[in-house]
C-alpha cells in the first residue's frame, strides 16, 4: 500500500497531460510499469519495477535497480551484454498490456471514438459501462484537466479494477467521477457535451440520452453485433431530436517493410466493434 502510495503521488505531479508534462526529466520510479524493448528483435516487454525485483530474458539478466532512477528512453544491458531500451509505456502500450476483467475497446476503436464523437479539451463526457478503464483512460486524455468525465458502472468489482488500472498511468485525476449506478434506471446530470456507451442496449435509454444531452451534443454507442446497432439505429431515428446518424467499423492491417520485401501482415486486427454516431439537436415539432 505505501508503494502504491509514493507511485499515485509521483504519477500526480505528471497530471494534467497524463504521463506527458515532466516525464522527461522526471526519473523511472519504483513501482512503475515500464515498457523493455529488444531493438534487435522488435519485441517489447512489460514489468513493474520494485527495488529487489530482476527482469530474465533469454538475452540475459536485468535488476530493476538498473531501470530505476534512470530516464525515459535510456539503454540497458543484460548480464550477457545485450542492449535494452527502456520506457514508459505509451496509452496505446498500457491499455494493451493492463489486466482487465472484462473485455476492452482496443486502441483503433478508442481513436475513431475520440475523432467522432469529437471528444474535446474542456468538454464533459457521460459514459456507461466503465469495464477494466480503457475507454475512460482515453477520454481523460482527449478532454484534459479542464474536462470532466463521469462514468456510470453497475459492478463494484469493475470499478475497483477500472480504478486501479487508471490510478497506475494518470493517478488520481480529479474530474473523473465514478457512479455505481445502472443507466437504465435513468441519467441524473444535464447539459451533457458527449454520451458514449459501451453497454449492451443502449437503444432503451435513447431518451434519456437525448434528455441529458445538450442541443449540439454528440452520442456514440460501441456494440459488438450489426442485430444491436439495428435496434439502436431504429430508436435514434425514431426520436427525431437526433440527426446525423453514421455506423461504421474499423480495420487495421500492418504491413512488413524490410528491404525488397514489402507486404501486408498475414494476420490484421479487424472486427472488433461497431461505431454508431449521432447528434442532438432541437426536435422539429418543437414550436
């Protein structure tokens, strides 16, 4: 618990830019994650650093000792005089690595959710659905300290690992707000920029969304089946306080650079979830 507390007081003094503002001059401490990157093979590892702990690798042996107290981005050799670089982990290296309970929104989703729903710094964001934090750590990044975000979750085990998830990279933000409440049993703030849920029928709260939202406000919904985004696209349409409805998915395919050999990966990360987007504005049978 005292490591967890020196850990939450050095990752504090980084906020607001989350692990941005500082980090280069601020050194590796104990108890934080870092990212180990073998240069030569491409392959990246990730530890959390305690004082007596040591890191075994098929290139060697690494203390932490050596990790801690150095810089972002400094070089480190193995026991057998192999070269590592060293370095935080990025959101996108975080939220892939981080233990989770649940299953997350993957790191393409979460950008396409930021540009679309257009999550900006400043503004407030409702969410339901808080899962193991991914998305709620991309939405503290998108709407900075200036922001607020306030998470709806129905299971006091989902918030407890969301929280610690976020604890480790942004500490303790204070404009995030984590309510255990259901979203169906009804939204209790107004004047809400952006909605986002992750939740399996968002179709049933389709008022209450356009109730909270401010005219001009943003909603996107995550769902895994193209049979939900249906009745989810068929509520939206049917209030006609929302406009602008667009659904899509996100593919990514790497692709393999290495002299003449030039070439897609076998394997791309494609399905994951579908997007749907709308905006709210003043009903048309309004006088």
């Amino acid at each position: 618990m005292e490591e967890e507390a020196k850990l939450a007081e050095f990752v504090h003094k980084l906020w607001p830019w989350g692990r941005r503002e500082g980090e280069m001059t601020q050194p590796i401490a104990e108890g934080e994650y870092i990212i180990l990157l073998d240069p030569v093979d491409d392959k990246e590892f990730f530890f959390k650093m305690r004082g007596k702990g040591h890191i075994n690798l098929h290139k060697g042996k690494i203390l932490h000792n050596e990790i801690i107290g150095k810089p972002d981005g400094t070089v480190v050799h193995t026991s057998k005089g192999n070269a590592f670089l060293v370095f935080r982990p990025t959101l996108y290296q975080f939220i892939m690595h981080m233990k989770r309970d649940t299953q997350i929104i993957y790191p393409k989703d979460l950008a396409m959710i930021l540009v679309y729903a257009d999550i900006y710094p400043g503004c407030i964001v409702l969410e339901a659905g808080i899962g193991s934090g991914a998305l709620t750590l991309a939405l503290l990044r998108g709407v900075g300290a200036e922001g607020r975000v306030i998470s709806y979750e129905v299971r006091e085990e989902f918030i407890q690992r969301a929280k610690k998830n976020i604890g480790l990279f942004l500490g303790d933000p204070p404009n995030l707000e984590v309510k255990l409440r259901d979203i169906y049993e009804g939204i209790e703030e107004k004047g809400i920029d952006r909605i986002v849920l992750d939740i399996a029928e968002p179709w049933q709260v389709v008022n209450d969304v356009a109730e909270s939202l401010r005219p001009g406000g943003m909603f996107l919904g995550y769902l895994p089946t193209i049979i939900q985004v249906n009745s989810l696209v068929n509520a939206l349409r049917e209030d006609d306080r929302f406009t602008s409805i667009q659904v899509f998915e996100s593919l990514v395919r790497n692709w393999n650079i290495k002299g003449l050999s030039v070439r897609p990966f076998h394997q791309m990360v494609a399905h994951t979830g579908f997007i749907t987007v709308a905006r709210r504005g003043k009903s048309l049978k309004s006088p």
